[in-house]
C-alpha cells in the first residue's frame, strides 16, 4: 500500500517536518541548559528578601540564547519580507 503525497501538500509537509525538528532540538537544549549550573550554584548566587523571595542569579542557558537568536532572525526576517 503507497502513500502518494500531491505537490500542493508538499510544503506543510515541510513545513511540519521543521518543526518536529525545531521542537525536539529545543526540549534537547532545554534539558541540558542545567548541567552546567547545578542548583547548589543557583542557591549560592541567589539574593534573598525577607527570607520570602529569592531572585536567581546565573550565566545565560543555552537554550535561551537560542531562543533569543530564533526571535531577532524572525523579526530581521519580518521586517525584510514586509517593509
């Protein structure tokens, strides 16, 4: 039994094939953001307030610098496409 994909489906195809990808390699980055940064670490560099709030102080993760990095190309992207 074939599977025959027409030339009009191709591209949500691709489409949904690059966000499989794109979703997988942000959950890898997201889990490993912590090795290097153990939570003894993040307690040590905290800054406590009256014992009820603590504010975490930190390198950058990997997966947020990625993150950073999707946003300014999608918005030079944008702005190229629609200006």
């Amino acid at each position: 039994m074939s599977i025959e994909v027409s030339q009009a489906q191709m591209p949500s195809l691709i489409l949904l094939f690059v966000l499989l990808v794109t979703v997988f390699i942000a959950i890898y980055f997201g889990v490993k953001s912590g090795d290097k940064y153990s939570v003894e670490d993040s307690e040590s560099d905290a800054v406590s307030f009256a014992g009820e709030i603590k504010e975490g102080e930190g390198p950058m993760t990997t997966f947020l610098k990625i993150g950073y990095l999707v946003i300014i190309v999608w918005a030079v992207v944008y702005l190229v496409l629609y200006l």
